[in-house]
C-alpha cells in the first residue's frame, strides 16, 4: 500500500485491486481519524500507517458509507484500537442487514449491530462538524453516503460520490440512484475544494470547474437511459 501526504493534515493511503481504493488519515490536534476503511485486508497497513505518522493513537473513524469496501478492515483495527465508527444515521440501517442497499437486492449486513454510531446532528438534522472534518449528507450512491470537508486545507474526501479518470471527473460505479448522486455533487460547487479526493480513483484539483460540463454529460446520458 503507498502512503501519500496530499495536504497539511492529511495522508492519503492507496491499494490497488483492479481499480485503486484510498482510505485517508487525518491528522488532528489530539491523535488522528481514519476516513473510510478499505478491505479487510488494509487492517495491518492502516495500523502501520498510523504508527509511522507518529500523531497520537486513532481517535475515532468516519465512514463516508457502509459499502463493505469502506469497513472491511474495521474489526481488526478496532481489536488494535477500540475507537468509535461515525456514519449517517440512514446507512445503519443497510449496513445492519435490516433494509436492502439497492430496491429489490437482498438486505446483508456488512457491519456488527450495534456498532456504528450516528453522527451527531443539530436540531435541524445539520450534520456536526467531528474534529477538523465537516460532513455532508450526499446520498444517492447510498441512502446515507457523506462527505467529510477539511476547512483549513481545503481538501473534500468523497468517498463513492464520484469516480475519476484522468483527471477528470465521472460517475461512481454500482450507484443506484444517479439523479439523486448528480443533485448531491452541487456540494462540490459549494465548498469549491482546492483538491477532491476519490475512493475508486486519482484525486482531482480545483473540481469546481468540472463540476458543470460533468452535469451536463451525466444528466444527458441519464435521460437516454
Ligand atoms: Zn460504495
Ligand atoms: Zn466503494
């Protein structure tokens, strides 16, 4: 696995398996988070990983989704360190086997009950900002699929919200929703991050300015379909 620095406080560590998975560790006042966690078997290579960095002990580890290549290495590193796991409220209940991911698909579990915990909310349902990361409700790939904003280093880690090809942005695999994913990437004009990181591909530079001609070739080929 290659352990990247892309940002002040942020490392990015890749696996290939036919395409690329990245899982990222950001560095915090006290310790650090892991964002998403991979495969299972990425477990020994995060926990090295964290050692190398020599920023305190894992403090908590914010999943951008339940999809099972984003937790697979949860409950080896959590043997390690038995720190809590962060995800929206609406992945529990797919992520617990109780409701299918997709309509009609079988409901399986790719997570202990019990053991995800929501994350915190205002009383507007406004997701909380968790240590140096703000999330945002983007579902579409997923019911409760978010993305996590790194204000001061203007870094968007985005989980399945997109894949990537050249430098250029596209859509993400297995969605079952694309209209509601295509509403949900408005985020990215939003925020305009300096650099967007991609589970299932190369990071992508100033995406903003994508963010339109890549609308408009999705939309039109969803109203193909
Ligand atoms: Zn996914
Ligand atoms: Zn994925």
């Amino acid at each position: 696995m290659k352990l990247v620095q892309i940002s002040d406080h942020i490392w990015s560590l890749k696996l290939w398996m036919l395409i690329p998975l990245h899982v990222w560790i950001v560095k915090e006042e006290t310790g650090v988070t892991l964002v998403d966690a991979g495969i299972p078997m990425m477990a020994k290579g995060i926990l090295k990983a964290i050692n190398q960095l020599q920023a305190g002990p894992l403090q908590q580890i914010s999943l951008t989704h339940g999809h099972s290549d984003h937790v697979g290495a949860i409950h080896r590193i959590r043997q390690v360190s038995p720190v809590p796991v962060y995800v929206h409220r609406h992945e529990i209940p797919c992520l617990e086997g109780d409701q299918p991911y997709r309509p009609g698909q079988k409901a399986a579990a790719t997570m202990q009950k019990g053991l995800a915990q929501p994350l915190p909310e205002d009383s507007q349902g406004r997701l909380l900002p968790a240590r140096s990361l703000t999330p945002y409700w983007t579902p579409g790939h997923s019911p409760g699929h978010v993305v996590y904003y790194h204000e001061v280093d203007k870094v968007l880690l985005s989980g399945d919200l997109f894949s990537s090809k050249n430098g250029k942005l596209r859509k993400p695999l297995f969605t079952p929703n694309m209209e509601e994913t295509l509403r949900s990437s408005a985020i990215v004009g939003r925020l305009k991050p300096v650099r967007l990181e991609i589970c299932h591909g190369g990071s992508i530079m100033n995406a903003a300015n994508q963010l339109e001609a890549y609308l408009a070739e999705e939309s039109k080929r969803l109203a193909h379909v």
